[in-house]
C-alpha cells in the first residue's frame, strides 16, 4: 500500500485531579516550584483498582467508534506502555478481547516516553506493508503505579491517562518517514528502577541537555524526510516531559506564531507513552487542528530513544 493514515483518536483520563498543592502536604515543595521548575500545574491518578488495560480499553474504544469500523475491520493492535504489570496475556490482547476484535495481532511495546511514535510507525510499515489494513494504536500509562512520593524530583512529574489512533490504508500517505533511534550510553537517564516495588527515576539535567540539545535535529529530519518544512507545519506535538524542555526546543524551531503547540502537560503532567496520543486526540476533538494539516509528533525518553513523523491530522 502507498501508506497509512490517522482516521480517529480517543483519550481517557482518570477522574481524580492531584494539584500541586494536594503534593505540597506529601513533600516538601510548593505550586511556585513545581510550576517554575515544569509547567505542571495539575495531574491525573487513576484510582487503585483502575488498570492499564482499563485505560487502554477506553480510549480505543473511543477511538475505534469514531473511525466507524467494525471490530473486525481491525487486524493489528499494539499498546504502548512500560506500567503494564500483566507480562502475558498483553494488554493488546485484554484490550482486543473486550472491545471484540476477532483475531488481530496484538502485542505490547515498550521503548518508554517514545513508545506511542514507535508503535505508529511499526503499524504504519505494517499497512504499507499489506499485512494489515486497519490498525489500533494506543499509548497507556499508570504512571503512580511506579511513583515514589518521598521523591519531590520525580514525584511532582508524573500522571496517568491513555490515548489511541486509528490507522488506516490510504492512497496518499498521511504518515511521514519515521526518525527514530536510542542511545544507550545514556540508558540510565530515564528508566523504572527494578526492585521490590519499581519505581520511575531520572536524571533530570542529563534530559534536559540531551532533548534541548538533540530533538531540534531530530525534528528538522521529520519534517526533511516528510518533503516539507518547518514552516509548513500546522501543529506540533512533543513528548509531554516538562513544559521547559518543550518551550526550549521550539524556540530553537523559530516557527510561525500561528503554529499550534501541545501544552497538555500544564494539565495532565508527564504520563509517558500516553502524552503524544493524549495531547493529540485533545486538540483534535476541540478542533484546533484541520482535517489533513500537516502536524509534528516527536518523543523521546527512556533508553535513551526517541521517535519522530509528520503525520495529517484526522
């Protein structure tokens, strides 16, 4: 097939709102600091018996209802994650079972903050590839599962929500040529500590250096191998790490005033693999995209890895 493309999108987020103030009575820290320091103002915890796949059901189910396609229209699935505590079966599996797709293949796929662009692009190489002609893309995080709250430099971070995409055969491609890649030197700069109780953990200068250092690049290269420039560029959606990382690679993007920028993170915090897809599906259903303008998604975390494409929006 000449390619794929984005045909519907579907968040959830859990309903308790923690503020910075709720934090402030956990750890030592202040709304002052914590939005000084991030941008986060609030974020979302899912409650204790609400599970990944919950979350993941959710928005595909959304997603999938506004696609218009039948459950068994869909031949591949794939859930971003790196929360799932359930090894085998996937959580694309559990999610594929209760939303009644009959015999996809289904898999889950961590490469961490990344997972969602890389997942995207796996599907859309699958479609281009005929193996598939509609598939189910989701990102979902509980991110307070892994969550140290003595740890105010990390703790302050992180929320938990779940977003997915249609992907469909299309004549002309709305999913540009992925840039994607890790470092492994610097794998420890974001990763989940594996002991009793894994909990997330950074080093949060060595991230900042790298994603204001690197990600302009990485960027230029979609938009290069996309044949377009940055200019020409209706939106962009970046990882939802830290609004001071966003602001700084963008400005080194000088783009248009009129470019619309994803600021979910004010809101809903860093919830890994879950940030592109939820920042995504939010400005779509308010509209603040046009059908078939061109928009940016770029990611990047654990590994060290990053993802990035142009893709259309839906």
């Amino acid at each position: 097939m000449p390619g794929s493309r984005i045909t519907a999108m579907g968040h959830y987020q859990p309903t308790r709102v923690l503020t910075n103030d709720d934090l402030s009575a956990l750890v030592d820290t202040s709304d002052e600091w914590i939005r000084r320091r991030t941008g986060i103002a609030t974020r979302r915890i899912a409650a204790s018996d609400e599970s990944v796949t919950d979350m993941a059901a959710t928005a595909a189910g959304k997603a999938l209802a506004a696609s218009g396609l039948e459950p068994s229209d869909i031949g591949l699935i794939t859930v971003a994650t790196c929360t799932a505590i359930d090894r085998c079966p996937s959580i694309a599996a559990q999610v594929a079972a209760r939303l009644g797709l009959p015999s996809p293949v289904a898999f889950d796929l961590n490469n961490g903050c990344a997972g969602f662009c890389t997942a995207l692009a796996c599907a859309d190489h699958t479609i281009r590839a005929g193996a598939a002609r509609h598939a189910l893309v989701i990102g979902a995080e509980k991110m307070s599962d892994v969550t140290d709250w003595t740890d105010r430099r990390t703790c302050v971070l992180l929320g938990d929500g779940a977003g997915a995409a249609v992907l469909s055969a299309a004549d002309t491609a709305g999913i540009g040529p992925v840039v994607w890649g890790s470092d492994p030197t610097r794998g420890d700069a974001v990763r989940l500590v594996d002991d009793w109780h894994p909990h997330f953990a950074q080093e949060g200068q060595t991230v900042f250096r790298w994603a204001t250092g690197e990600l302009p690049a990485i960027a230029r290269e979609a938009c290069t191998r996309a044949g377009l420039a940055l200019t020409d560029l209706a939106g962009v959606v970046t990882h939802q790490a830290n609004l001071r990382i966003i602001d700084a690679v963008l400005r080194q993007l000088d783009l248009p005033e009129s470019t619309v920028v994803a600021h979910d993170v004010v809101e809903s915090g860093n919830t890994s693999a879950a940030s592109v897809p939820l920042a995504l599906s939010k400005l779509t259903e308010r509209g603040e995209l046009s059908p078939g303008a061109p928009f940016l998604l770029l990611a990047f975390g654990g590994g060290l890895s990053w993802a990035g494409q142009v893709v259309t929006c839906p």
